[in-house]
C-alpha cells in the first residue's frame, strides 16, 4: 500500500516533532525553532482569520484588516511592553502568563480541555510560526 503526500498540504508541526521549552518566570527565553523569526511571515501569521486567529479577539495597530476584536486587549505597542521570551509564553501557553486568559495555546498540546477533534494532538502554529509571530510582535513598539 504506498501513501502518496501532496507537497503543502501537510502542516510543518506533522513532521517536526514539538520543540522542548523552558519557561523562566514569565518568558519562554529560548526560540522554539532554529531560524530567526521573520516578521513579514508574522504579520500574515497574526493577521490571517484561519490560522492563528489574533484578529479576532485582538486589535492590532498597521493591519488593513476589518473586523478586529476588543476581547483581548490591544497589541499596540506589545513589543515595547514585553520581551520575546514573554511573548512567546503568551503564544506558547498564555494560561501560564494568566490562569484567567481565554486566548489559546498555539504551541502546547496536553492538558488542554475542550479542544476540536481536528486539533487533538497538535499544536496550532508550528514552532516557526511562533517564533515568526513573536517577531513580529517585538515590532509594534
């Protein structure tokens, strides 16, 4: 039986296993992927409706995009605010930043309730996409 793969339709957390991390106090101070982040990459990370979902709940100063939410607060000079290990522990597992946050884990995968099928087992952004969104973020001063 011969399994066919169709290049661009098997996301990069399938076939990279998660990347191990340690959370220092607030901020998960090492990158979770071996490239830099690029922040263009981010932008789309953060602005698209279907992967990441930022918009939604989050406004986000420079995006031509309508419809942003006022659920969570405003990223507005998020990279002024915050380092990028505190960053990539909001992304990473925002539960640890703040048992109260309604935002969901992009990275972690266990200890997670109510999570669709589809997802079960898998993170929602790949470690590049994480560290391409923090970035990113580190930019909106």
């Amino acid at each position: 039986m011969a399994v066919v793969l169709i290049a661009g339709t098997v996301p990069a957390f399938a076939q990279n296993p998660l990347a191990s991390y340690r959370v220092v106090g607030d901020s998960v101070p090492a990158p979770l992927a071996p490239a830099p982040g690029d922040p263009e990459r981010g932008r789309a990370v953060v602005a698209d409706h279907d992967t990441a979902r930022c918009i939604l709940c989050h406004e986000v100063p420079g995006l031509n995009v309508r419809f942003m939410g006022n659920v969570g607060p405003s990223l507005a000079g998020i990279g002024a605010r915050l380092s990028a290990g505190q960053l990539r522990l909001r992304l990473v597992d925002p539960q640890r930043a703040n048992p109260s946050a309604v935002m969901p884990s992009y990275y972690r995968i266990e200890g997670l309730r109510q999570v669709a099928p589809s997802y079960r087992g898998k993170p929602i952004l790949s470690a590049q996409q994480i560290e391409d969104a923090v970035t990113y973020l580190e930019s909106l001063k």
